[in-house]
C-alpha cells in the first residue's frame, strides 16, 4: 500500500539500498518530511516499515518518478545514492523529466569529479542545479550522522544547508558539513579522504604484522593494545574498530575470526584515483600508493603462495621464532605506536597536498583547515588530531606541508628513532612494511636540502642533452659529458 503525505515533503531521495534508506531515515528523523523513491518498489515498501518501526518518522514512499518529484515542495532538492556511472545518468534523465527550473539534483555516490562536472553543464540546460556530495561513514554514518562534502552550485547547497546541518555527524566545532567549492571538487575531496583511508588502514595492518609476527602477540593482547591506543593520540574510528575486531570468536569453528578471513582485499576504485591524479598532478603520495599495490598483491593470493613454496626451496627460511626470543615486547609496542603515527601524518600530508594542487589547478579555492574539522566526526578517517591538522592549517593556510608545521614536525622528530627501528626490524626479518617504509622515505626525502637529483639532472643531459641547472647561478646548461669523459681519460692515461 502506498503511503502519502498530507504536505509536500521537504527533500527527496532515490535509490534505497542500505546507504540510502539509512539516510533517508537519518533525514527523516532529523524532523525534514522525505520523500523516497526506488526503482523496484519492494525496496519503497522496506523503507517505508522502517521508518513505523523506527518512531514513526515522516517519510513518504512513491512508485513512479513522476509521483515522487511532485511530492517535494519546490524548490525541489532531490538526493539520489545509485551505483556511480550510467545508473546515475539513468536517474537523472527519469527524474528530470519531471523537475522545473531551480530544482537540483544532488549526487551521493562515490563519483568519478569529470562525471558531477558533466552533468551540471547537461542539467543546467533544463535550469536545473546540481550537487556531487560526497557522504562517508559507511551504514552507520549514513543513519546517525556522517561526513558530508556537497560541492557544485552553491545556491543549491544553500537551499539544502539547513538539512545537511543537522543530518551530518556533530562535533564540538559544528556540524560535519560544509560547502566545498565548484564544479566535482566535493565528489575529489571524498576521492582523497578515500585514498586517505586506503594508506591509514595500510598502516594499521603493518602494526598489527610486525607485532604479531616479530612480537608473537595474541589476538586477546593486541585488542588490548589497540583499546589503549584508541585512548592516546591514535584515537581514531580504525583504531577503535580493529580493536574491536581481535575480540570476535569465529562462529563457525574454533578460535578468532580474523584469523579465518583470506588475504585478499578488496576495493572499489577510489584508491586508484586518487593515486592516478597525484601522479596526473605531479604529487608524491607514496604512502597511499603503496597500500594501493599491497591490494593488488593480496590479490595475487595462490601466486604468493607458490612464491612461498618456490623460495623456501631455493633456501629462503623465516626465522620468526629466533626473532620473538630477542624482542622487548613492551619497547616493540611502544615503538610501533610512535612508527604507525608518524607513518599516519606522512599520509594525511600527502592528501592534503593533492587537495591543495587540484584547487590550484581548477581554482577551486579549497580550505583544507575546514576540511580536517568536516573530518572529525562521522567518516572512516575520523581521528583525534584531525583538530591538529585543522589548528595547523588555521596557523598557516599556505602550509606547504604538515611535516613543517612546527607541533607536528617537533612530533615527527621525537618519533623518527622508534619509527626507523621498527621499520629496520621489519626489513631484517622480511616483514613487508610498504607503507611505513613509503612515509619513512617521504620524510627523509622531504627533510633533505639536497638530494642525489643532480646525478639524475646530469644523466638525463648526457643522453637527451635535456640541460641542467647549477647551483651557483641562473640559466641553463648543457654540457658534452662523453667527450670530456673520453678527454679526461686520456689525460690520465697519458700523465701515467
């Protein structure tokens, strides 16, 4: 049966699998009347039982587009969260049909930017307004309060601020929202807060390896270990979850469930993006990069296994236990501690750096101090010293990097010893650290005023003749170094 609404609704969303029936709910909730739409009208039907169930909320369900759009009051903002691509320009074009000008369309998939930028040239022909908003938080964010990153028109996000204000996650400091910029610039900033989170949940395993393999730590201690660290500066929505995850029994058999789940990760494609536009960008984001081919590699699952066995016949041997007998447990833990937070800032610089060369380029004018307070509450990336991140950028705008902001880099140097420790026992003993051997790198390349590029500079001018420049005056140079070398030879030869 078809549920109706004596007033018109105040806002309007399509597509309702987990993440938008939760957030429907979410609005719902919140006080705004909604108006939901779905394709396959069981998933109305589904909707509209939770939001009885749920306290009765204010949540109207329709079955045809046509139907749906005349039960927003106008201006109409309609919020569709269907799989990114072609099924959203299939939502756009039915519902469209049925908008008038001023209304807008509101994008909350995981979007590729050129796609959101696409589509507000299209539906500015019917004078309609658009919004690629990116959402993160997962389920639970989506239904109590997630991270919201609306960026395109800003007259729409000024008809919708009311809404996204009070939906969106709360901290001390306000609401988990704010209106980014132009264009797709909302639809890249969710991109890197995604390879973000693909860098920091790298870290997070490599701490966990290193302990449990060099350490020889129980599922039961590690919990323990991450419930402490979720109390410190590594307060964070990962931390707080992995912890979480060392203390499930495996159902189905005996022992810990993590333990039962094969390597092989997943992924949905934001990562690659982002490390395609750092390298598009000419941005360093080894830190991100590495956890991107780790996901690779764990794909390769019955090459690595053949690997295994391959290797341990040419000779390879894994001498854990040797390494478990001569380890300090309690300096390892607290070494792997200061190591995963450094490694942490080296990827949330890279991120920052990228958001900041992307809005040079397409003058997007990005706050990225706004952006670390928007990140705080409600997405997979929360964390304790987004605040510092914040207070860092809000000291220097221009900050040409985290590593330089004088709180972080006086927390980079304090830990650099136990981070190169940990690093160093894991290269020993053949632990894969990728991603904290990425942010080692990083900063040791970073903090070097001179690096072996001048090697590089003079090779590439000796086969390409693409010139050099020198340090103690302008200009370019090039220089015939084959015929100098052979002149300097025979000068040697003849002085013997």
């Amino acid at each position: 049966m078809e549920a109706t609404s004596p007033a018109l609704s105040r806002i309007g969303l399509a597509g309702l699998a987990v993440m938008g029936q939760n957030l429907a709910l979410n609005i719902a909730e919140k006080g705004f009347p909604i108006s939901v739409y779905n394709r396959t009208a069981s998933k109305v039907d589904e909707t509209l039982d939770r939001a009885v169930a749920e306290g009765q909320l204010p949540l109207s369900g329709h079955y045809s587009p046509r139907e749906f759009v005349l039960s927003i009051r106008r201006p109409r903002s309609v919020i569709i969260l269907v799989k990114a691509g072609s099924p959203v320009d299939q939502t756009i074009a039915a519902l469209s049909d049925h908008m008038e000008p001023g209304d807008c369309i509101i994008d909350g998939g995981n979007e590729w930017y050129e796609n959101t930028e696409r589509r507000i040239r299209q539906v500015a022909e019917k004078g309609l307004l658009y919004l690629g908003m990116g959402v993160s938080g997962g389920e639970d964010g989506a239904r109590h309060g997630p991270s919201l990153m609306p960026g395109g028109s800003y007259e729409a996000y000024l008809n919708i601020e009311d809404v996204v204000k009070k939906v969106a996650a709360q901290v001390e400091d306000g609401p988990c929202v704010t209106y980014i910029g132009e264009g797709g610039s909302g639809n890249f900033v969710k991109m890197v807060h995604n390879g973000i989170e693909y860098g920091d949940m790298q870290l997070i395993a490599e701490a966990y390896d290193v302990l449990k393999t060099a350490g020889g730590l129980s599922n039961a201690e590690l919990a323990d270990i991450f419930d402490e660290w979720n109390r410190g500066e590594l307060e964070s929505f990962l931390v707080e979850i992995t912890a979480n995850i060392f203390k499930v029994k495996d159902e189905h058999g005996n022992g810990d469930l993590v333990d039962k789940i094969l390597d092989k990760t997943g992924m949905k494609g934001t990562g690659k993006w982002t490390v395609q536009q750092a390298a598009e960008l000419s941005v360093a984001a080894p830190t991100i990069a590495s956890s991107l081919d780790c996901r690779y590699l764990s794909g390769l699952k019955e090459e690595r296994e053949a690997a295994a066995e391959a290797l341990k016949e040419a000779g390879m041997r894994e001498d854990v236990g040797a390494v478990r007998s001569g380890i300090d447990k309690k300096r390892l833990i607290d070494d792997v501690r200061q190591a995963l937070y450094a490694s942490k800032i080296c990827s949330y610089a890279q991120g920052m750096n990228l958001l900041r060369a992307k809005s040079v380029e397409k003058e997007w004018n990005l706050n990225l101090g706004e952006l670390a307070r928007i990140w705080k509450g409600g997405c997979i990336i929360r964390a304790v010293f987004l605040d510092r991140i914040k207070r860092a950028y809000l000291r220097n705008p221009n900050l040409a990097s985290l590593i330089v902001d004088p709180e972080f880099a006086r927390e980079m140097v304090q830990r650099q010893a136990a981070w190169r420790r940990v690093v160093g026992l894991a290269v020993s003993n053949g632990i894969s650290t990728p991603g904290m051997c990425a942010s080692l790198n990083y900063f040791d390349t970073y903090r070097r005023a001179r690096l072996p590029a001048n090697l590089i500079q003079a090779q590439r001018d000796l086969f390409g003749a693409h010139t050099y420049e020198r340090i103690d005056g302008p200009g370019s140079f090039h220089t015939e170094w084959t015929k100098l070398a052979q002149k300097s030879n025979s000068g040697v030869a003849a002085l013997n």
